[in-house]
C-alpha cells in the first residue's frame, strides 16, 4: 500500500512539475517548491503514519520533473518517475547518511530512461 501510494504521488509531483515549466513557462524553482509546499501542506493533515515519506518522494519526484523536455517527453518522465519511487522506497533508506539521496535517485532514474532510450534507438 505504501508502495503504491509513493508510486502515484512521484508520477504526481515529477508530471506538475514537467507541466509547469514546460507548459506555463514557471521557472524550476518556483515549478518545484509551489506544488511541493501545497502537497506537503495537504498531505500534513491526512491522518497517515508516513506522511514524511510521501512529502518526500513528492520533493525528490519534481527533480526527475526538471528534466529538459529536449531529453526527454512526458512519458519518459513518467517513466523516470516510477523508477524514481522505487529506487527511493527501496535503495535510499541504505543510504541514509550520505547526502543528497533524493537528487541522486532522481538523476538515476532519469539517467536510467535516458540511455535506455538512446540504446533502443542505436539497436533499431
């Protein structure tokens, strides 16, 4: 259930992001923090034991949603996503005292469909 659900709030916060500054031309910044302060807001007042997990995986899913719409599309990005969450649930908790686990889940996961792509492509 848990997995799940932080599956669905990544593709959430990477796809808004993507969105945002792809779409409504809002810079990175404001792209990730805005919708990132609303659902951990929302979020705070449901009455769910992991709370700070989905705050979380929203935050580190809107770097994956930076990503340059020349590298990849939205259903790269989609993709990206659920690689994201699951690289989050299940390799960053081995990590915790190294710094920076959720942009460097974020920059696997997007490096992961990147080159996937461009093999698949090479391949063809």
């Amino acid at each position: 259930m848990i997995l799940l659900t932080v599956i669905l709030v990544s593709i959430l916060g990477a796809q808004t992001t993507f969105y945002l500054i792809h779409e409504k031309r809002i810079s990175t910044v404001r792209a990730s923090s805005g919708p990132t302060l609303l659902f951990a807001l929302i979020v705070s007042l449901l009455p769910l034991t992991f709370v700070t997990t989905l705050q979380a995986a929203f935050f580190g899913a809107t770097f994956v949603g930076m990503t340059d719409k020349s590298r990849m599309g939205k259903k790269r990005v989609l993709i990206s996503s659920v690689i994201f969450a699951l690289i989050y649930s299940f390799l960053v908790p081995m990590v915790k005292d190294v710094g920076g686990g959720l942009g460097a889940a974020a920059f696997v996961s997007c490096a992961v469909v990147f080159l996937l792509a461009k093999a698949v492509r090479l391949k063809s």
